[in-house]
C-alpha cells in the first residue's frame, strides 16, 4: 500500500534539533536551542499561531512562584524572557496566591502569540505552522525522519536531535517510545472549555461578594439544580483586558482526548456547557447581567493523555518529600491539583500540598524517553505518575523542562553523545547561567517592581 497515493514526498529540510509543537515547552526548547548558532535549529506546529495551552484556552502563567503566606519565585531565565516582553506593552498582571496555586501571572493570550512569534523569528529559528506530524521513520542510525502534513502537501524533515513537544507525545507514540495511558490506572483528569466574558462590572461584582459569594451561588445552583452545572465550584477572573472574565468552570469526563469520536463529543459538550455557565452568570452573580461570552478556547482543555515513560519517572512520593537532587534541571511547588470526576459534585478536585519548604527538584531523566538516546520530551506527556504529574504539570514547569531539553539537545551535539549521556552538571551550570533557580530559594519573593532585578517585573497587582 502506498501510504502517500502517489505524491512525491521532497525532502523538506535537515536540521540539528527539530522541536514538534509550539506550545510554552515547545517554544522555550526552540529558543533555548537555538541560543548556539552553530546548529540549525527548526519549530513546527500544527495549528496557526504558537503558544499550546498559553494561547489556546488560558491567560495565567502558574508554577513561577510558591504557594502559601510566603511566595518564593522558583523559576526563572527564558521564561522571564517572555514575560517580561508582555510587561513592555502593560500585559501582565500578577494574582497572589489565586485559589490555592500560588500567584499567577495573568497575561493577554492575544499579545503572547505574538511575543512568541517575534521571539522564535528574531531567533533565527526555521518556523512552520499549519504542519502536523504523522509518521516517523529511522532511515540511519543517527538520524530520525519525520513525515508531516501541511498545505504543500507530505515533506520529510530528517533530524540528528527531536524534542517532543506535542502534548500528546505524538511523535514518542509513533516512535515506539513505552507510555502510560491516562485513565488506565487511575481516572484520567477531565477536560475544560474555557470561556471569556466582556462587560462585566468587577466592582460590583466585588462588593457582592467576589469569589466566595460565586462559590456558594454556584454551589447552590448545583445542589437545587436551577442551573445544570456539571460541579459545584469553578474560577472566574478579572483578564488584562478591561471589565473581562476568563474562566476555568466547564466540566467533560469519561472522555478520551486521543480517540477522535470521543473528542468530537468533548468538543461539543464543552461548548454546551459553556453557554449554561453563561445563563447562571448573568441570572445569578451581580455584575454579569449585562455581560455575554465572547470567545471560547480554541479547543478543549486537555490535562493529560499519554505519559511517556523516561529513564526516570517522578512520582507522587518524590514531589512530597521535597528532595533536590543533584540530578534536578527544574524546581516544582505547586500542590498536586487532580481534577476529578467525583459523585454529585463532591470532592471533584483532590489538593494534596507539598510539605516542608513546599518544593522539589524535578530530575532530568523525566524529560529523556527510556531507551531512545535521540529524543527528549517535555510538557504534559513528560515521564510521571498520574499524581506527580497533576502537581508538575504548571506552565512555568512546562516552559522549564523545554530550557533544559533545548541546552541538553545542543550539549549532546557538540560532545557527539545520546540524550543519556549528557554531562548533568554541565547542563545545571548552564541553566544557572541562563537564570534558572535549582536551589530552594532563602527569601521571600519581592514582588515590587524594583525587587524583580533580573527577573520578570509587573507593573499591577490585582487580588
């Protein structure tokens, strides 16, 4: 059978490093690559503009700083970068301490594809869009072939170094590479629609209570079904565009995101869900009476699907004993936020706190597949258990794994060594240069503008 129908494949390009998906891990592996310009270094992505997650459904950055009374910022150098380039034009803002995640830093998605666009490009990085994956072939030892899809049609892209950052481990997946299913162990994590509202009186709808008072009326709506809500609590939060809302409150489970007529229905319900969120907005909670839905996410929110197993694989009871170890290229503090599916709305999201410092070190061996010394994968398919990865699954972590990934994949160009074989505590001085924090921050973070030094600033702070 010939797969392709007759259509000549051209050999589109050979790269050093090719990066698959341009979401946040994505893009940071791209820059952080292409930081050494003595190799090529190529992006692709299958929808029309970057940014994954960070354009597509949300607009805060979480896993920068600490939760709890005490913020400590644990992240830092490309990802500063980009914030920092949104602060230039008064689209940030940071959210202390936002429903229990540590403060968030809200920014416009509309402006961040287009800081990404502008730092991929002025970069030197070989950019396409509109380009999927769908095969992958070993036609040398040294060497991968991916085939892909886009408007010109099939083209190959032979590759020394991959770095997969597709979400859904795709390119791992048709590689070869073990994985764990999400929901064959434990339920896998329900998928979200969001959803953003204009006109909405902030003021008004703070002095009626914010955020507790949105909790009790959702949670009555639920329990006397008045409204169908599928759960009985949510999120809604003041956006950077004046009186707009983006929320995180739809709802779809018993679904699989890599099953396509699954995902159809997914499709379908979130956007159902949506609108019955719309009704009970503005017939219940004061200062939305006025207000209506003016965009939903680009595509479901989708948490996890496939987990690639790596040469290390972090768990629930590593992420709790708050362990550094010498082999870390990232810090993590979130608390392990699993969404669940629940009975009657009860318990439908597990918090399960990091205890002591409330941090840990997250090994570089999560992000190199086990046995595949010509790869490394980063973002929500990064090799952890069910709970590790409901913990470390935050953008900044994300964006943190891509900068290790990116620096790994040129160290082992330039000693001519495997993924596996990497000089760990090069890498680790490298990141240390480039701003990252691999130690447990001693003071608290200042979040004035003058306390940012180095780091990413903010212009506002709204609660």
């Amino acid at each position: 059978m010939n797969l392709f129908n007759h259509h000549t494949i051209p050999l589109l390009a050979e790269t050093d490093v090719l990066v698959i998906g341009a979401g946040s891990s994505g893009c940071i592996a791209a820059l952080a690559a292409a930081r050494e310009k003595s190799f090529h270094v190529m992006l692709v992505e299958r929808y029309g503009f970057p940014g994954g997650t960070s354009t597509q459904m949300l607009d805060t950055f979480y896993g920068f700083f600490t939760p709890g009374t005490v913020s400590r910022k644990i992240v830092g150098g490309l990802p500063d970068t980009v914030v920092n380039e949104l602060d230039k034009t008064d689209d940030i803002f940071l959210r202390p301490n936002t429903y229990g995640a540590g403060t968030g830093v809200n920014y416009n998605p509309e402006r961040l594809k287009r800081v990404w666009d502008r730092l991929i490009t002025e970069a030197g990085i070989q950019y396409l869009l509109h380009t999927s994956l769908v095969e992958v072939v070993q036609e040398e030892k040294e060497r991968v072939t991916g085939i892909f899809w886009n408007k010109s049609g099939f083209y190959k892209i032979k590759t020394k170094r991959v770095i997969d950052a597709s979400g859904d481990a795709d390119f791992c997946y048709l590689a070869g590479c073990g994985f764990e299913l999400a929901g064959e162990k434990e339920p896998a994590q329900s998928m979200t629609t969001t959803f953003r509202m204009c006109n909405v009186d902030q003021q008004k709808f703070e002095k009626a209570g914010g955020n507790k008072m949105l909790k009790e009326k959702m949670g009555t709506a639920f329990e006397n079904k008045t409204h169908l809500l599928p759960r009985k609590e949510g999120s809604a939060h003041e956006m950077c565009q004046p009186k707009c809302i983006s929320t995180v409150a739809v709802k779809v489970t018993d679904l699989s995101a890599l099953k396509i007529e699954e995902l159809t229905k997914a499709e379908i319900e979130g956007r159902r869900q949506a609108f019955v969120y719309e009704d009970f907005f503005r017939d219940q909670i004061p200062g939305y009476e006025d207000s209506k839905i003016i965009g939903l996410s680009h595509q479901i929110g989708v948490r996890e699907t496939r987990r690639v197993y790596g040469e290390h694989r972090l768990t629930k009871e590593e992420c709790l004993t708050g362990a550094i170890p010498d082999s870390s290229i990232l810090l993590c503090g979130a608390p392990i936020e699993d969404h669940r599916k629940g009975k009657d709305g009860q318990d439908e999201t597990y918090w399960e706190y990091i205890p002591g410092a409330g941090i840990y070190g997250v090994p570089y061996g999560t992000i190199v597949p086990a046995g595949n010394n010509l790869t490394w994968v980063v973002g929500r398919c990064f090799s952890a258990t069910h709970d590790a990865h409901a913990s470390c699954r935050s953008m900044a972590q994300t964006m943190s794994m891509g900068q290790a990934a990116g620096l790994a994949a040129i160290q082992s160009l330039q000693k001519d060594c495997g993924a596996n074989d990497i000089a760990i505590e090069t890498l680790r001085n490298d990141l240390v240069k480039l701003g990252q924090v691999l130690e447990s921050p001693v003071s608290p973070a200042d979040t004035s503008r003058a306390g940012w030094k180095n780091n990413f600033i903010s212009k506002k702070t709204k609660t």
